[in-house]
C-alpha cells in the first residue's frame, strides 16, 4: 500500500490525513499531542531547520536532538 502522508515531527508515514490526525505523536514539539502533517517534498535528504544538518529521512531526524537555536535540546525538525 502506498503511503505518502508523513508527520513533520516523527516521519511516521500514513495512507491519509484522516488516520494520520487519530494518533498521538511520539516525538519532536507535538510529543504526547496529534501528528502534524510535513507539507514538503518527499527527498533523498532532509535538513535541520535549526542546524542544516542533513538525515536520510524524516525518522532518522527525529531520533536525534538538535543543538542549535533555539529548538536546543528538541529532535530536528525538517526546513
């Protein structure tokens, strides 16, 4: 099955909108809140929107804490 709705914050993918909003996410500001839908490009890289550091996808992102600006201590968040 395809999925091509990713949350901005965990990169969880999902087949729609609709079953993407019905779960908590587990990472990044919305920690414990509803996923919140990652608008841009599915790439082969993703930015830091705070560091320029570059993942492989959006998980990978997620699973690390940034140390730049003011996000300091929080997971990466794509650009």
């Amino acid at each position: 099955m395809i999925k091509n709705v990713l949350c901005k914050y965990c990169g969880e993918e999902f087949i729609n909108l609709r079953i993407m909003l019905r779960e908590s996410c587990t990472r990044g500001k919305n920690y414990g809140h509803l996923h919140e839908l990652y608008e841009g490009e599915i790439k082969e890289q993703y930015h830091c929107k705070y560091c320029g550091e570059s993942f492989s996808s959006i998980r990978a992102m997620s699973h690390e804490r940034c140390k730049a600006g003011h996000n300091t201590g929080k997971a990466h968040v794509p650009g």
